[in-house]
C-alpha cells in the first residue's frame, strides 16, 4: 500500500511538472497567442463579462474587448448558462487571460491524476502496485482527457466532482454525495442526470443537497450578473443550442450520427424529406436509450448496493443523447470504464474474458479513436457512413450495453457489488 501511494505522489507530481512545461513554458514560446485557441477563452471572458454587468452573450462586443486585453483571435461563442460561468468569476481578478490559461491547465492536469485514486476506491479496485501501474497507463493514453486539458474545458472539474461524489456513495454519505454531484451539474448540466437514480432508490438528502447547491450558484450569479443574462440565454441561447446539429464526426452524440448517416451534404432545400427523417430517427434513438436504461433502473430498484454502477448507466446514457456530446466530454466515461472493469475482476471464466475484451474495445474505440476519425465525405453511402461515422460512439455504445447486463445479471443472480 504505501508502495503504490508513493508511486501515486511521484505520478502526480511528474504530471505537474510536465503540465507546467507544456503549457506554460512550451506552448507560450511556440505560439504567443495560445490562449486565443480552445474553450478557455470564451469561458474567461464570459466570466470577465458577467462580473462586470455586461452582455455575456454578445460575441461581437465580447470579441472587442478581447482584443483590448491583447487577445488577437477569438474567443469562441459561450453557449453555457450564467451560473455555469460563476466558477471562473474570481480568475478574472487575479490573473490576465494568458496567465490563467496556464494555470487552469495545471490545475486540471492535477485533478485528473487525482480522480485515479478517488476510482479505485469508489469501485473498490484493489490498490495495489500492479494494478495502480495499469490505471497510469489508461490514464496516460485516454487522449480525450489531453484534449481537455489542452483546451481548458471545465470538464476535468466534473470529473473530480463525480468521482468524490461515487466516493461519498459508497461511503454512504447521502449530504456529500449530493453537494458533489450538485456542483458537477452548476459545471456541466448532464451529471445532474443521477437525480433520477436518487429519487428512484428515495435518496432525499442527496436531491436537497444538490437543489441546494443549485439554488446558492444561481443566487450568486443572479447577485453578480442579474437576471439580464438568463432571459438571453432561455430565449434566445437555449432554444438555437437544441435545434443545433453538427455534421462532423467530432460529435459523437446519437443525433449528428443520424445526420450525419441519413443527410451528409444531401440536402437540397430546408424542406427536403431527409430532415424531417434525421429529427424523426433522432427522436427515436433517444426515447430508445432513454427507455431501456429507466426499465432497467425500475426493475433493479432494490439494487442499493449498486448506486455507483447504475449512475454510471446515466452518465453514459447523457454520452448518448445529449443534443450534442464533443470528444472531450468522454472524460466522463473514465468512471463507467473504472465500474465495468471493477465487475470483471470479480467474475470468473468465460464472463471475465468477455468483459475484459469488450472493456478494452470500448477504451480504444473511445481512445484512440478520438485521434484517428475516418473522414466522412458529402454523398458517401450509407454503408460506408455507419462504418466510419464516429468510432467514439461505438466504444460508448458498447460501455452502455455493457453496464445494462451487469445491472440485469447482478439482479437475477445477486452476485455482490463494488459499491
């Protein structure tokens, strides 16, 4: 054990030493203006904007004042609620853009070795030096993660959010287990999902705790914004982001995917048939996951030993049918991977060779294929479009189904959790 925790320190500090080096000292020199790309920006600046009583969604104003505070190019368009920005807030009066650019992707670099342990111990993997050397190397490979870090997306924060949040689940710490969960939905919405899983299995402390936590960020940002920016973003914001779809396979929601299959450069007019085609096989791709995943919940309702496992069910369901799901977001797939790996080493035989296997195909899928896309060109059938058409999706899939019959089979054959 102390073994494996001082091989643990030296991991994190080795990550923060490299972090600091590429993004700060590397990074900077290649290129003055590194700050101008990524999703940083346009949070730092939505934040810079909120906190000063100006329009947050005004990207032509808010393009001018970066230019005025030395940014060139960009910042992307925000497309978050206000009390989504709240968190940036205070980096705004410490740090220039640039500096806080370098900071945030330290500090996520840092959070990310950190969720390794706080898995291990939700899903009770043993903590040991051979199996902490093959969480490194998971860890180490899963580019998605890089691709945050690299961007400055907030999606680290929920991933350490969700996995104390898994921690204090185990622990049976309903308050904690809510605020954590709580504050990973003020940073991203979907976490708030494990709410169903909450008022399934009457887990009432952990749905006040995260109304709670919701209800004091949006004060705060209502305190520091007003209510300017939220009757933006629900009249306008909200309703363009879910008629939104975009084409590239970048975005592995079940969606882009179908319109990607069924419409690929083939529209011919705002009326063609093949619109109303992609909103219709959309719509039914999402009731489906939706409605296989609530069947199994419902029927393993007394799983409270499996609370874990099943909101890991949610978590990659969101994966699914988000109106759109980037790359990046498969961070939030690490848990679900730490669940189903934590199942197999419990089985034996042929059931552990076939979860292992398909574990590893959903890494990789998911992994590599972030990195690896095939391109998907206008007018390709629609044989070759499923074949190519976002291989990230495909190791999602795969996670989901496989935590579907671990549920199914944990409740016909009561085999013990990793709770």
């Amino acid at each position: 054990m102390r073994k494996a925790i001082s091989v643990l320190l030296c991991l994190i500090a080795l990550a923060s030493a490299f972090a600091f080096f590429r993004f700060a000292v590397v990074n900077p020199i290649r290129d003055s203006k590194r700050s101008d790309s990524g999703d940083f920006l346009a949070f730092y600046m939505a934040a810079y904007r909120l906190s000063r009583g100006e329009d947050i969604y005004d990207l032509r104003a808010t393009r001018i004042q970066a230019r005025s505070m030395g940014i060139h190019k960009g910042p992307p368009e925000i497309t978050y609620p206000p009390f989504s920005i709240v968190p940036f807030v205070p980096l705004t009066y410490i740090f220039p853009p640039v500096q806080a650019f370098q900071f945030v992707v330290i500090f996520y670099a840092v959070l990310y070795w950190a969720a390794l342990p706080l898995l291990f111990h939700a899903f009770r993997l043993p903590f040991t030096f051979d199996s902490l050397c093959i969480g490194i190397i998971v860890f180490s490979l899963y580019t998605p993660a890089w691709g945050t870090i690299d961007t400055g997306q907030i999606n680290m924060v929920v991933l350490i959010f969700v996995s104390i949040g898994l921690v204090f689940i185990r622990r049976r710490k309903d308050g904690l287990a809510g605020t954590a969960f709580g504050l990973a939905t003020v940073a991203k919405l979907f976490p708030g999902i494990a709410a169903i899983e909450f008022l399934i299995q009457r887990r009432y402390r952990s749905i006040v705790a995260m109304i709670l936590v919701g209800i004091s960020i949006l004060a705060a940002s209502l305190a520091i914004g007003g209510t300017k920016p939220y009757k933006r973003f629900i009249s306008e914001e909200l309703p363009h982001n879910m008629g939104v779809v975009h084409a590239g396979v970048h975005d592995i929601s079940a969606k882009s995917f179908v319109h990607r299959v069924f419409v690929n450069g083939r529209i011919k007019g705002p009326h063609d048939y093949r619109l109303s085609l992609t909103h219709r096989y959309s719509r039914i791709a999402v009731f489906t996951f939706a409605a296989i995943s609530l069947v199994i919940l419902l029927l393993g309702a007394k799983q409270r030993r499996y609370i874990p496992l099943r909101i890991c069910l949610l978590l990659t369901l969101m994966l699914i049918i988000s109106p759109w799901t980037w790359t990046h977001h498969l961070v939030m797939a690490l848990p679900c991977l730490a669940a189903v790996i934590a199942y197999a080493l419990r089985e034996r035989g042929g059931i552990r060779i076939w979860m292992t296997v398909s574990a590893s195909v959903s890494y990789i899928l998911m992994a590599i294929g972030y990195k690896f896309h095939i391109r998907v060109h206008p007018g390709d059938s629609m044989r070759e479009l499923i074949q190519s058409s976002s291989l990230n999706l495909y190791g999602v899939i795969i996670l989901f189904s496989m935590i579907a019959v671990i549920i199914i089979r944990l409740r016909k054959s009561g085999i013990s959790s990793s709770e």
